[in-house]
C-alpha cells in the first residue's frame, strides 16, 4: 500500500511539474500531437505520464479500426496539450487486451490520472468521439 502511494505521489508530481513547465514556456513538447503505439510495458508507462490518455485497443484485421484510425488521427492533432492518444494491438498485446477487458475490437479506453475512467467500444463518427471525450476534459 505505501509503494502504491508513493507511485501515485510520484506521478501527481510529475504531472504537476509538467503542467509548470507548460505554463511557465508555453510549450507543448511533451504532448504528442499523433497517436503513441504502445505495447504493455509502454501503456502503463503513458498512463502515469499523462493527465488524460484515450487507448486505442485495435487490430489490423479489424475494419471498424480501420474506420476509427482517421478520426484518432485527427483528435490527437486537435486535442495535443489535453488528451494524448495511444494505440495498442490487441494480436500483439494480448495480456493487456484481457487486464483492460477489450474483448472486441476496436475498444477505446480513457485512463484519468492514470485510472480507467470511461470505455466504448465500436467505431464512431469524430463528432460522437469528441462528445464523449469532452464530458473528460477540465
């Protein structure tokens, strides 16, 4: 419990601090204006680094993915500085496919603070995605 708690003390800082850095350069650097591909180690890694971070959990055979590829594309250009995307393939992640629960392709997870917040699954249109990201964002 207290390792826990120093983790989540470590992260809080460092979000802290980054949000400093942001306001004190005007810089967003840090913020990935394209989706992350990440496979477990580096979710995890993503998760505790930023405030808010939408998963995508996908596949390359999945033609709903294909659809949504586009649209995250974009949001991750039109949101850097408040949400950072990542995507993860679920055929080579399966671990982490079944911890998060993505039984079906694609699931979109959104971590807060490095928790799961929210989850859908199935493509949408980017107007609906940015609805119901924005009920998320500060």
């Amino acid at each position: 419990m207290v390792v826990q708690m120093n983790d989540e003390l470590e992260a809080i800082k460092r979000r802290k601090l980054e949000k400093l850095l942001h306001r004190v350069t005007g810089q967003e650097a840090e913020y990935p204006s394209s989706p992350l591909h990440v496979d477990e180690k580096a979710l995890g890694e993503v998760v505790q680094r930023y405030p808010l971070v939408l998963v995508d959990f996908y596949a390359d055979w999945c033609q709903p993915c294909r659809m949504l590829a586009p649209v995250i594309d974009e949001l991750a250009a039109e949101l850097r500085g408040r949400v950072v995307f990542a995507k993860l393939n679920v055929d080579q992640n399966p671990q982490a496919a079944m911890r998060y629960q993505a039984l079906s392709v694609p699931t979109l997870v959104l971590f807060k603070q490095g928790r799961v917040a929210d989850r859908t699954v199935g493509a949408m249109p980017k107007q609906a995605l940015l609805s119901w990201l924005k009920r998320h964002i500060e």
